[in-house]
C-alpha cells in the first residue's frame, strides 16, 4: 500500500473543500446525463430510453427523469 511509503504522495483537503468538489461532480454528471438523452434518441432512437439507462448505470448516477 503506497499510503505506507514515506514517499508516496499525499493530498491534504478541507472536508469543505472535498463536499464542494464532490458537489460540482454530481452536477457536472447530472448535466451530462442531461445531454446523453437527447443525443440517444437522435443517433439510436429505438433504443435511446435503453442507453441512457446504461450510460447512466455505468456512471451510478440517476437517470434524468422525462
């Protein structure tokens, strides 16, 4: 484990600092999943419903609601 090496990199961050971070990411993917639908239906539209669920699984994040 790297975390045991005296010389293994080290990232010191507020637990502010990460919510805020971890925050933006939700959006950021949210906003993403908001572009998959619309580009599914477009380029696979018999099966957009599908691959927006997949890509959505893939991410672990909700798939946006119609």
């Amino acid at each position: 484990m790297d975390a045991d090496q005296e010389d293994s990199p080290v990232i010191e961050l507020p637990v502010t600092e990460l919510r805020g971070l971890l925050s933006r990411a939700e959006r950021d993917l949210a906003d993403f999943m908001h572009l998959v639908e619309p580009w599914a239906a477009r380029h696979v539209p018999g099966h957009a419903e599908a691959a927006t669920a997949a890509v959505a699984r893939a991410l672990a994040v909700p798939a946006p609601v119609q």
